[in-house]
C-alpha cells in the first residue's frame, strides 16, 4: 500500500538528482568533450548532496529513537513513583 506521507527530504533529493541530471546533459550540449570535468564536477556534488540528505536521516531517526526510548524511561520513573507513594 502507498504511503501519502510527503517526505521533504525525499522531495529534494529527487529534486537535486533531476537538477544535476538535466545540467550533466546541458553541459554535455552546449560545451561538447570540453564538458567532461565539469560533468564530473556536478556529479560529485550529486553525490555529496545525497550523502549530506542520507546522513540528515540518519541522524533525525536516531535522534527520534532516542526521544522515544527516553520518554519511556520518564513513564517508567513516573509509574514508579507513583506505585512507591501509594
């Protein structure tokens, strides 16, 4: 089943694979073979942008994960503090 979640992320990295795309093959028509380090100029920054977009997910999964995992500390405190009062 489809998820219809926008996914912000995913929107720019589709977005920046498509920009670097249409630049390789615009640069490919105006410059000819002299277009060739500049082709691989922009795919490395291809590459870099989706390694920084991967290494964002990462981090925010993580850090999710870490809110979760203390919040359910917290309610175990609290619902160990309030057993202990009673």
């Amino acid at each position: 089943m489809l998820s219809h979640h926008y996914d912000r992320s995913r929107a720019i990295a589709v977005a920046s694979q498509a920009a670097g795309l249409i630049a390789i093959v615009a640069l490919e028509t105006w410059l000819g073979d002299a277009a060739r380090p500049w082709q691989g100029l922009v795919f490395a920054l291809m590459l870099a942008f989706g390694l920084g977009l991967a290494l964002r997910s990462y981090y925010l999964k993580q850090k999710a994960r870490r809110d979760r995992e203390r919040a359910g500390r917290e309610r175990a405190r609290k619902a160990s503090d309030t057993w202990m009062s009673d």
